[in-house]
C-alpha cells in the first residue's frame, strides 16, 4: 500500500511541478514543525508562523519584489536558513500559497 502511494507520487510528480499546489503549500506552511532557537530557547515546535504573523507579508515595506524573488530569495531563504528540508517543489508549493493569500505577484 505505502509503496503503491509512493509508485503514485513518483508518477504525479512531473504535473505537480508544472503548477505548484496552493493548498498543499497551506498545509506545509502551517504543519511543518521544525527545530530553533527562539529567544535563547531551544524548540522543537518552531513553525513559520512563529515568526511570521499575516501581517508581516502585506506590510509596504515587505522584501519580496516579485513571484520570482519571493521564491528563491525568501521562501527558499527561510526553508534553507532553518533547516526545514523542504524540496523545490515544495518550496514552490509554499510560495503558490502565499503569493495567492497575500503577495498577488503575476506569476512569470
Ligand atoms: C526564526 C524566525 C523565522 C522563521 C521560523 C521563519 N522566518 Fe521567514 N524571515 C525571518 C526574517 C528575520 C526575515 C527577514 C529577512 C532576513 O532578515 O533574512 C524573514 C523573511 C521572510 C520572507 C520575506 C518577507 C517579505 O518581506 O516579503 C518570507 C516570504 C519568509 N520569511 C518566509 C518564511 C517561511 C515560508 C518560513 C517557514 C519555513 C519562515 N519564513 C520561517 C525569520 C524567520
């Protein structure tokens, strides 16, 4: 059974890469835990909303310039910097999601 899943992800995974997947970059932005150090405390509950409220991603002086620089600067920075161990297509999965809540970048 968890083979077959595998054999069926393996096949799916050429579409899902052709158009990153908002709902689940959703669920990987809320439900993926991972370790740091937040105020001197080491944790193991740390998401990205720890430190990122829905704010932070609409404010005028936000970072991110375009669909492309809020991938591979931003998503992909935090995913690499917190060692959170997403792959590309999840990073782009993640960045469907919150260019759709709140970016609103065309996609290039
Ligand atoms: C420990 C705190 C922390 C966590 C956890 C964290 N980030 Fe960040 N993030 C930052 C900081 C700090 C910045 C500001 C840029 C910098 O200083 O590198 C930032 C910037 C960003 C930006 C750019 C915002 C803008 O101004 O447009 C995005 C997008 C982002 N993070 C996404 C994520 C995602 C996705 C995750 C979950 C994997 C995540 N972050 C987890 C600290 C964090």
């Amino acid at each position: 059974m968890k083979i077959n899943t595998l054999f069926a992800a393996l096949l799916l995974t050429p579409a899902v890469a052709m158009s990153a997947d908002a709902d689940n970059g959703k669920e990987l932005y809320d439900e993926t835990y991972f370790e740091r150090e937040i105020n001197g405390e080491m944790r193991d509950d740390v998401t990205c909303a720890t430190c990122h409220e829905p704010a932070f991603y609409t404010r005028s002086d936000r970072m991110a310039s375009s669909y492309k620089n809020l991938e591979q600067a931003w998503v992909q920075g935090c995913n690499d910097k917190m060692n959170v161990g997403w792959f590309p297509e999840e990073v782009a999965d993640v960045t469907a999601y919150l260019n759709k809540t709140y970016y609103k970048f065309p996609k290039e």
